[in-house]
C-alpha cells in the first residue's frame, strides 16, 4: 500500500497519522500513514531508509533543518524558509522539500476564523524554526507591519533582515514593545515548559486583538490563557494549523481536495475526552 510517515523526536503523540487516516477515509484513498521516530542522531539514514519504498513523509521537530538540506527540489518558500516540514519522492528517486506551515497557519486564520490579516500590524513571538516557514505566507496577506520580537534579537534581525524584500518586517526585542497591536502569534517554545513570552499585557487591546498560539494541547496554552484573561478578541491555539498544513500534503500527494472542517472537529472532540 502506498505508504507516508512523519518523522519526529519525540513523535509518538503526533496527531498527523489520525489527521491523514481520516482524509484517507473522507477521499476513498487507500493509503497507508504511521509515525517513525528517527534517532536524534540519525535521521538522514533512517529518512533515506525509508523512501526506498515510500512516497511521502511530514517532518516535524527536530529534524525541518535536516530534511532541508536532503532535498534535491525546494519550492521557493522551503528554499527561503531554510526548512523543510513535508517531503515527497520524484520519479527520478531524489526528495522535494516544501514547507506548508505558513499555509496552514494563514488557512487557520483566515478561512477558519474569519481574521483579516491585509493592513494589519502583526506580532511574532520567537525566531526558531518553527518562525521561518510562515513568515513569507503571513507577509503576502500584505500586513502593515510584521514585527518579529526574540529574546536574543540578533536571530529576529537576521530572520527580519532575510525577509525585508518581501514586505515591511522588523525585529524587536519583548521588553520593547508595549503599543497594542491586532494579532500577536506566539512561536515561541516556551508553551512546552509551561512558560510565557515576557511581554507587556498593554499588547492586547480588549475586544480586538487576536492572539494565537502555534503550539496546542488538551487544555488551554499558558499564552492563550494569557491571552484570554487580558479580554483578546481571540484566543486560538495551533491544532487548526497542523490540520490546515496537512490537508496541503495530503491534496499534494493524492490529487484530491479534502474538507477540513469536520476533521478538525472530530479531533478536537477526542482530544477533550481521550
Ligand atoms: P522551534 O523549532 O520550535 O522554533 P527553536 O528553533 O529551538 O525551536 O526556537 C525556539 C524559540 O523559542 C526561540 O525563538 C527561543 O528564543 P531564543 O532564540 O532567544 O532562544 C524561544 N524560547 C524558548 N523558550 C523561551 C522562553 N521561556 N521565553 C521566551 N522565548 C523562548
């Protein structure tokens, strides 16, 4: 059976193999799709392994900047983004890397909940990884501002300075800002240790801004609690984006065009059970 991985360490609760069987199921795909822990060590032998027979693998933390650099195609935002969350194998047997974060989390926004993002001023918290593969989407909504803010700012300059033709980005540092803005998108990891951002509360405007957290979890985020205990207009966290991101994969690998929506909804209900 035609057969797809996400690759990860740790990737065992991963909820790309649920995501995918349930497009599998909406399509009528037959198509097999599991987790593969690779070694932190050895990802390269173990992704290689793997493409001998398989077709298409999701790649998530800590090995988008490895699997970048397998690739023998990049689409021009994996090219850009230095990174790579999605492989696929060509015909010729070599990888093509794209990066659909940025994809997923402009479809969560935008489509899912209704946010405008065109002459707005954005803010995002972090300049990692998980930074690089949306900036390029988040600057073609064509914001008025897209302030990247870090807590060592030399890796927001560097990230600022590598988008500036694409649109009106700057860097910052937390404890810098303090006017309100209209979206703020935490891609920080500091959700993971149970920890915040330091930034001023003053960011939110009651009753407007929209805040969002790329991470997600069974309970609410420590940001998105923040977020709404200081009245944000919306307070989302990133399970609408690792859908979104997938639902590109999959429509790229099997040719057909899935509905997100009732995904989206059967998963969250298992996970405020399960
Ligand atoms: P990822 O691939 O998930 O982005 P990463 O590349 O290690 O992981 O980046 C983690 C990001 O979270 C960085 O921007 C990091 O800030 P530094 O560049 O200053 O290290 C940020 N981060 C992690 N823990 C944080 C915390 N407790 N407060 C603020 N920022 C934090």
């Amino acid at each position: 059976m035609d057969s797809y991985v996400v690759f990860g360490n740790p990737v065992g609760h991963s909820k790309s193999p649920a995501i995918h069987r349930l497009f599998a199921e909406q399509t009528g795909q037959a198509l097999d799709y599991s987790t593969l822990l690779a070694p932190i060590d050895g990802f390269t032998s173990c992704a290689l392994g793997f493409f001998k027979e398989g077709l298409g693998a999701n790649v998530t933390v800590p090995f988008k900047e490895q699997a970048f650099s397998l690739c023998s195609v990049l689409t021009p935002r994996a090219q850009r983004a230095g990174a790579v969350n999605m492989l696929s194998r060509l015909p010729d047997g070599g990888l093509r890397g794209d990066n659909t974060d940025g994809v997923g989390l402009v479809r969560d926004l935008v489509d899912n909940a209704d946010v405008t993002l065109q002459g707005k001023r954005i803010l995002l918290l972090g300049a990692g990884g998980a930074v690089r593969g949306v900036i390029e989407p988040l600057l073609e909504q064509r914001p008025l501002s897209l302030v990247i803010a870090n807590r060592t700012v030399e890796k927001a300059e560097q990230l600022a300075q590598l988008f500036a033709d694409l649109g009106p980005v700057a860097a910052s540092g937390f404890d810098w800002l303090e006017e309100p803005v209209d979206i703020i998108i935490n891609a920080t990891s500091a959700s993971l240790a149970g920890d915040l951002p330091p930034i001023a509360s003053s960011l939110i405007e009651p009753g407007v801004t929209v805040c969002y957290d790329m991470m997600y979890g069974k309970e609410p985020t420590p940001f998105c609690r923040w977020a709404s205990e200081h009245g944000a207009r919306l307070s989302l966290d990133g399970f609408g984006m690792l859908v979104e991101q997938a639902a590109e994969a999959f429509t790229y690998w099997r040719g057909v065009a899935v509905d997100t929506a009732p995904v989206l909804s059967r998963l969250r209900r298992e996970m405020a059970v399960g």
